[in-house]
C-alpha cells in the first residue's frame, strides 16, 4: 500500500470515527463497539485480547504484545430498530402518535496507532466515540412534550503510554480527552395553535484517565484489568424559545427562565473490566470479561417545561450501576483465517418500569460472530456482526399539570423488544 492511499485511508477512517457513538449502549449508553474486533466478541477479553492496535483504547497496557509500529482502524453501521407502542394511561389529547423508529442507522468506528520505543516501551495514541446516544421522534408523537430529538456524544482523543515491567507483568496509562456534544429540543404546549420549542445545544471537553495492567502467566495465557476514571461534560447552554405565545413568555421571564442558562452537568461514569485470555490449543482459545460501571453518579438529561407552571427547565433523572458479563471463543482456520464469537450481557441502568424517552435502553443481550483473513505477514482485515436484543422498555413518564392547561401530560407504554445491528469492517497494518 502506497504512502499516499495510507494517508487517505487513515483521514477518511478519522473522519468517520468522528461521528462518535451510537445510541445503543452497553453498561448504559457506553458501547464496546469501537469498529475492531472486538465487535465480533460481544465485550469478551476486552481488557486482555491486545492482538491490534485497538488495545491503545481497550487496554493501554496490551500495547507491549505489539511489535514495531502497528495501526488498526475500523469503520461500522448501527442500526437501531425501536417501535412504541401507547399504553392506555397516555393522556388523550395527547393524539395517537407512536413517534417512528427514533434511531435508524448510525455510523461510527475507530483509528488506534501503537508506537515501539523499545522492545518493552511503547506510545499510542486512539481517536473513537464510544459514548452517547441519539434519538428523534416524529412531530406529532405523544411524548413531543417530554422529548422531540436529542443527541448526546463523546468522542475522545486517548495518548497512551506502556511499559512491560518483567516477562509477566505490563502496565499502561491514558489521558482521555473527550469532546462531548449535547442538543436537544423539546416542544412547549402553547394551549392555542402550534406547539412552541425549547432547545439546548452545547459542547464541553472533558478530561480522564485509563489505567491498565495485563499480566501474562505463561505464553498462551494472559489477564488483563483496567480502571476509567470518570469524565465531566460540563454543559451549559442559554435556553433558545421559539414560537411561545405571548403569555408564557411573559411568564417565563418573570421567573427568570425565558433568558436563563441551563446548567446540564453529565459525567461519563467510572467503571473497571477485569478480562482473560487463554489458548487450548493452536487453533482454540476462550475470552471471558466482567465489568462494573457507575452510572448512578450520570447526571442531568431530561428537559421540558409545564407552560402554565413553569418552575425548572431541567429535572433529575435516577439511574443505577451496572454489571457487565461476556464470554466468547476464537477458532483459527488455517493459516490465514481467525473466526470470533460472543455473548455478553449487561444490566439495566434505569428503573425497568420508568425508561427515559431521551434514553430508551436497558439491560442487554449481545450476540456476535466476526471473522479476520490476514492478507499477508503485515496486513489483515476483518468483519464482524452484532444483534443486541432487550426486553420491552417501559415508560411512565407523569406529569403533574394537565396538557388542556398548558402541561406536558402523562406518556405510558413500552419500546417492544428493541433492538440493535452492529457491522463493522476493520483493518490492521504492521510496519
């Protein structure tokens, strides 16, 4: 491969890593699908695979294994397929929309670099988005006033640092800087003629460290542990009103809301997985995983506004940790050929019967099946599938104020069986 074809194939990967997170999560709206092959192993050996340059992200420590200069980069599809359905105690005059499918297709992926200084000291550096979620809802939808669309990103620049300390034990540090984007827009019940709309747009930076060790116990057995460090995204955006009527603006000025900067503090929760790596043989080696995330230290991301009392523009929202569990296998075929399978499972962060509109996911089931084809001694490519399948999502989102009086009314019912399709196609490069 030509100088120049790397060249542009390194900016057009970047680009589309770029594009951050999907709106599926893992422990709560975190993916493991980075555009590697790790997507093929549903989160199973992810802190102890290290068989690319992904490990500059998954696990900085993992950068010893790696000889000379090494650059993965991935590109994948979501695909999110989600179907509300109206449950008996929304309000009426709320209408009949169901709001469509608010998440579709997303793009995403990955760009890794790992640099050698020394057979035993090596540099990297990771351009990803594996946080966020994205949603939009039809205009008429019944939860318009809750909820019309919203986006909440990150994508984070990760230098990284390793260094193997003795033939058994590797450690590794990253800086995570990440680039976190929220917009949201919530329509405002105006009593007479068409709804108005609240929306809030921002971006923040915030910063983090990755901390990872992998030990190595023989030559075809390995452990791998590593500790996030929480990130602030600290939002903060002027509310922009568009077609309030005149008495609900007079209103919102008296009580300092009209003009008012909204405060959305978000933190991308710490977490720790703790993974392992065996061969049974040449041609058979099993990874397993489990992880713990703090999602109940999230933070602020409903909004909306009851017209006729209008008190907050923000309201909290209750979430809970969640645990991670993942097994998986690889099968070598030949020489040329690596197959990847995984299951992995992840509880739910929000109260089963209570599931925000702005973040409809939960608990989830991970299925995956990938495949790696090395095309010569210094380049390989992959691809690999995901189906991410949760239980009904139930919503009771209340509220206090009737809609026929300027309220945001009751929404009740259930997201039916969603889920979510991940294809990835990635490529590693040694040389």
């Amino acid at each position: 491969m030509s100088k120049l074809k790397l060249r542009m194939l390194a900016a057009t990967l970047l680009a589309a890593a770029a594009f951050g997170a999907g709106p599926a999560g893992a422990g709560g709206i975190t993916l493991y699908e980075v555009g590697s092959m790790d997507v093929g192993l549903a989160g199973a050996g992810y802190a102890a695979r290290a068989q690319d340059a992904s490990t500059v992200f998954t696990n900085p420590a993992g950068m010893t294994r790696l000889a000379g200069r090494q650059l993965t980069a991935g590109v994948q599809a979501l695909y999110g397929d989600l179907d509300f359905s109206i449950g008996a105690g929304t309000t009426a005059a709320l209408g009949a929309g169901g709001g469509g499918n608010p998440i579709g297709w997303f793009p995403g992926g990955g760009l890794f670099y790992s640099h050698s200084l020394s057979p035993d000291t090596k540099l990297g550096v990771a351009v990803t988005g594996n946080f966020g979620a994205v949603v939009k809802y039809d205009e008429d939808w019944v939860g318009r006033y809750h909820l019309k669309e919203g986006t909440l990103l990150g994508v984070s620049i990760v230098p990284s640092v390793a260094t193997r300390v003795d033939p058994h034990w590797s450690l590794g540090a990253s800086l995570v800087a990440m680039r976190g984007t929220f917009d949201t827009a919530v329509a405002v019940n105006n009593l007479a003629g068409p709804d108005g709309q609240l929306a809030l747009d921002d971006t923040a930076w915030g910063y983090g460290v990755r901390l990872g060790v992998v030990y190595e116990p023989t030559a075809t057995s390995r452990f791998g542990f590593t500790y996030n460090s929480p990130v602030s995204l600290d939002f903060s955006a002027p509310a922009d009103w568009s077609g309030v009527g005149p008495l609900l603006t007079a209103l919102l000025r008296s009580r300092g809301l009209y003009d008012a900067q909204v405060d959305l503090g978000v933190t991308v929760p710490q977490g720790v997985m703790a993974s392992a790596y065996h061969e049974i043989d040449r041609d058979w080696a099993i990874l397993g995983s489990v992880g713990w995330q703090q999602w109940s230290k999230f933070g602020r991301v409903d909004v909306g506004v009851d017209a006729s009392n209008p008190v907050s523009l923000t309201s909290d929202l209750r979430f809970r940790d969640t645990w991670h569990v993942s097994a998986g296998a690889q099968r070598r075929l030949g020489e040329a050929w690596m197959l990847n399978f995984g299951v992995g499972y992840d509880s739910s962060f929000q109260e089963s019967g209570s599931v925000a509109l702005a973040l409809p996911t939960n608990a989830t089931w991970r299925f995956a099946l990938g495949a790696r084809q090395a095309l010569s001694r210094d380049l390989d490519w992959g691809a690999s599938f995901v189906y991410a399948l949760q239980d009904d999502l139930d919503v009771n989102t209340g509220g206090s104020v009737p809609v026929a009086v300027g309220g945001r009314g009751t929404v009740t019912g259930s997201f039916e069986r969603p889920r979510t399709l991940f294809f990835a196609l990635s490529l590693n490069w040694r040389f």
